[in-house]
C-alpha cells in the first residue's frame, strides 16, 4: 500500500512544482515531512545536503532517497519516474505542437517576448548565486579563475567543475 | 541504434555533472550540442530554456527532455530523460547507503565549496552565449531589463514573468504586423 502513496506523492510534486531547484523545496518538504512524515526535519535537511554533493535536480535527488529508503531500489526507481513522468509528457507534447506551428504568427510573437525574457531569469538565476555561493575571497576568487578558464582556454564546463572543486580543496585547506 | 547509445552517453555525462540546477547544466549542453555536435543553435537553446522553464517539474529534465526532442523526436526524448536522470538516481542511492559514513569527510565538503562559486561562472557563460543571437533593439533590451528586475527586485515568480512577456509579445507582434499592412 506504502508504495502507492509515495508514486502519488512525487506525481503530485512533478505536476505541481515549477521554477526547478530550491523553488520546489517548500512543495517537496510539505508532501515529505508534514503530509506522510517519510523524513523528519533533520532527515531533510540531510537530504538537502546531499543533493549538493550529488548531480541532477534537488526533486529527482529527495523523490529518490525517499522511494529508497522506504521500498528499496524498486522504489526508488518508481518514486523517481513518478516525479519526472508528468512533465516528461507535457514537455514532449509542447515540443510537438511548436515544432508544427512554428510560423503561426501567435506563436512567433509569444516566443518573441520569452526569448528576452529567458536571459533576464538567467541573469536573476546568476546574481541570486552569485550572493549565496560567492562569500569570501577565496570563492571569489575560483569564480574569475573559472571565468578566464571557460572564456579565455575554452575549457569544457564539466572539466570546470571538476577543476573547481580541486580548487576548492586546495584554497580551503590552507 | 548507435545514434541513441551516443546520445545516451552525452546525456549521461550531462547528468553526471549537473549540479547547481538546470542552467547550469545549460552551458554544458551548448558545448555538447552546439559546438562539438553542431545539431542545435544557440537560439534553439534560447527556446528550450523558456519552455523548460515554464512547465512544472525539475528545470534540468525538461530542457534534456526538449533537446532530445529536437534531436530525434520522442524516442530522443526518452533516451534524454533516461540519462539525465540515471547519474543522479545511482548517486543518491551509494549516497543514502553510505552517507554517515561520508557525511564529515572534510575533503568532500572542500570539493563542492569550490564548486559553487564555479556554477556562478558557468551560468554567466551561459547568459553571454544565449544572448548572442538576440538582436539588440529597445524591445528587446527592455523586456532584458524588465524581466531581471522584476525578479531580483520585485521578487516576481518565474512564471509570472514568463506568461507577462509572452503576452507582451503577442500584443507587439500584431501591432507590428498591423503597422506593416498600412
């Protein structure tokens, strides 16, 4: 019965959250910890922890470490399908539907207000973690060496990370 | 059947190495995709983020599930989400099995205080490259700064920016067009 529960949950969270990321975090944490009390306080806060140290979206992390603690690795795998499965089809739907209606001339002017409109969020996105992750120094300085390397020696954005986290412990232990 | 392996293993690597959200994952695509697979442009990218950021569930699955779309239609799309998603579902399950035991390992913890700040450094490449091909007029350096602010200082929903924009848009594609018939 268990099982179910947590497959309507994570449907419930992959439909109903937008915005991806610590936006879906209050969503994530009412269905988790107050509705089902699958985690406690602690445990989810644990889980956020987590997600930092590991790739892919913080909804897929929980929807994961949920289903596996609670019904093992079968679990695991339903819990994260269920929080992906809604937006996988309406992603493909739309994807469809534009393909087909590029030049309707409604939806050449919708996407002529987004695609501005896209650069201003990423800009927001990039000085909202510029003032969370940014806080001495030593950050400071790994972000303009991460900028010279990406922009200036082209380096590939996955040799980056790694690159900077290097960094990171080389700054930080000493 | 080896296109979709390889496109798996792009992917897979993609989700190997999301961290820090959905676009920062973008600017790992834009090198996969744009430079080295030259199958996409940088504009296309500018479409996919809008949508991937205006439908609900994890930004990052929906701009993978999008780009394999573009790529090779509904099975790309599979094949995307099943890449993007399997680094993350392996991870947290090693992770949740030994997290105690990794937890206070300070070596670790170094690792991704580096990271962090670094994520900054990929978005911003991001936002260079996805405003390229966006021609600079005053309708479109306006919604630029209408957009930011209205999420940095008015604290506006994503959302609520998408959808205003959009109309914004639509209204300023008619008149133009309206204009262009007299």
């Amino acid at each position: 019965m268990g099982i179910f529960s947590v497959i309507i949950s994570f449907l419930k969270i992959g439909a109903f959250s937008f915005g991806g990321g610590y936006a879906m975090l209050p969503v994530i944490q009412e269905e988790v910890v107050n509705i089902n009390r699958w985690l406690t306080e602690s445990e989810f806060i644990d889980i956020v922890a987590i997600s930092q140290m590991s790739p892919g979206p913080i909804s897929v992390n929980v929807a994961t470490f949920v289903g596996y603690i609670q019904h093992g690795i079968i679990g695991a795998i339903l819990a994260t399908t269920s929080v992906v499965i809604v937006s996988f089809f309406l992603v493909t739907s739309l994807a469809s539907f534009i393909t087909k209606n590029r030049e309707v001339p409604i939806i050449e002017g919708i996407f002529k207000g987004i695609r501005p409109a896209v650069i201003g969020l990423i800009s927001a996105a990039c000085i909202s973690l510029f003032t969370t992750s940014i806080i001495d120094i030593k950050s400071f300085t790994i972000a303009i060496i991460i900028l010279i390397a990406l922009f200036r020696f082209k380096l590939h954005p996955i040799g980056a990370i790694i690159f900077s986290g290097f960094l990171g412990i080389i700054f930080y232990s000493i | 059947m080896q296109e979709y392996l390889k496109l798996f293993i792009i992917f897979f690597r993609i989700g190997a190495f999301t961290f820090g959200g959905g676009y920062a994952m973008l600017a790992i695509m834009q090198r996969e995709f744009v430079d080295r697979e030259q199958i996409l442009t940088e504009s296309d990218f500018l479409d996919i983020a809008a949508i991937a950021q205006s439908l609900p569930g994890p930004v990052a699955v929906n701009t993978s599930v999008f780009v394999g779309y573009k790529i090779k239609g509904r099975r790309g799309s599979l094949v995307a989400l099943l890449g993007t998603v399997l680094p993350s579902l392996i991870t947290i399950m090693l992770l949740a099995t030994f997290y105690y035991k990794i937890k206070d390992i300070e070596t670790i913890q170094l690792f991704f205080k580096g990271v962090r700040p670094a994520i900054v450094s990929l978005i911003f490449l991001s936002a260079i490259r996805l405003s390229k091909p966006i021609e600079k007029t005053k309708f479109n350096i306006s919604i630029v700064l209408l957009s930011l602010a209205g999420i940095v200082i008015l604290k506006i929903h994503p959302i609520f920016i998408i959808i205003i924009c959009a109309t914004i848009g639509y209204l300023y594609n008619r008149k133009e067009s309206k204009d262009g018939d007299i």
